[in-house]
C-alpha cells in the first residue's frame, strides 16, 4: 500500500517499484494523500482478481480507450494524459532499478519532477530534488526567488535542485528525507 507520508521505500520488490511509479504519475498535478488512494483502491481492484500479478501486467491487458475509461472511473484528473503515460510505461523495456531519469522523462506524462520524485523515494542516495510546490514554498520561506509551480525550464530547474541538494546535504540528511520532511509541513489534508 501506498503511503504519501511515508513514500521512501529503498527495498521494494519490482511489482512495487510499479506500483510507486503509477502513484508519482497520479501525483502529477494532484494532492499526493489522493494521489496515493487512487493508487491503493486502483491496486485493491487488480488484487481482487490475483495479488501476483504486477500492475504493468494488469496495464497491458487495457488497450489506451479502456486504461482512460479505467482512469476517469478512478478520478485520476487529466485522463487522457496519464492514460497514456502509464499505458506507454508498461510497454517500454525500463528497468525501474537502474533506468534514468532522463530515460523516464522520454515517457510520455513524465516530467523531470516525476522522474526524479519516483527515483530519489525508490533508490538510495539518489542525487535529485523534486521541486513541486511544496519544495517551491519552502524554497521561497528561506527567500529564493522562486516560481509557484514545477519550472518547465531545465535549466531552471537543474538550479533549483542544486539548491535543494545543498540544503539536505546542510541537514545531513538525504534528499528523499528532505523533500519528505518538506511535503509533510507544506501538505493539505
């Protein structure tokens, strides 16, 4: 099961390393306590049916129409998009231990925030920061000029995570600490 608070995970099996990037997709634009229910009814659902199956293998038996009508049931927000990120997903060839976050973001959906969110939670040590407005707000407390939402620029966004990783390194902690410590003072609901 899937818990926002507590997303750090370094020793999940692959069928959860699946399932973890499913709930970064749903974060994508969505508050991550909902993000993470979406996630956990959405595996509830296949598990009814057989806990061994992982959810890219429940995903490849839905062509694109059925995973976005499967998306809408679900309240996922933006539908066709993630539909499409996950739908594309569960046909690459990526090996979710070791792929890059360069590799992720060739995902449709898949921004350099979800890639890096998805790695930093999932792998130990992982040099990036997931600036969502969470890491925004905070960043703009300390007085960096900042925008409100996740840069579209890369290198803008390569400077803030500089940033980021500066002040976890400053903590002595982590990035996924960091950015969770972050998330959970900034969360609503």
């Amino acid at each position: 099961m899937i818990d926002a608070a507590n997303i750090t995970n370094y020793n999940l099996t692959d069928a959860e390393l699946e399932t973890t990037l499913m709930f970064w997709v749903f974060a994508a634009g969505k508050n991550g306590t909902r993000a993470a229910q979406i996630t956990n009814q959405l595996r509830s659902f296949w598990d009814t049916m057989s806990k061994d199956i992982s959810t890219f293998h429940w995903l490849m038996h839905y062509d694109l129409e059925d995973t976005t009508e499967l998306l809408k049931q679900y309240k996922t927000g933006c539908h066709n998009i993630k539909a499409r990120t996950l739908w594309q997903l569960c046909r690459e060839d990526l090996n979710l231990r070791t792929c890059t976050a360069e590799d992720l973001e060739k995902i449709y959906g898949i921004g350099m925030k979800t890639a890096r969110c998805f790695i930093i939670h999932s792998r130990e040590n992982a040099p990036y920061a997931g600036l969502d407005t969470h890491m925004l707000k905070h960043l703009a407390s300390l007085g960096y000029d900042v925008p409100k939402n996740t840069p579209n620029s890369k290198k803008l966004y390569l400077t803030l995570e500089k940033i980021v990783l500066k002040l976890s390194e400053e903590k002595g902690i982590s990035p996924a600490a960091y950015d969770l410590q972050v998330w959970n003072k900034y969360k609503v609901g």
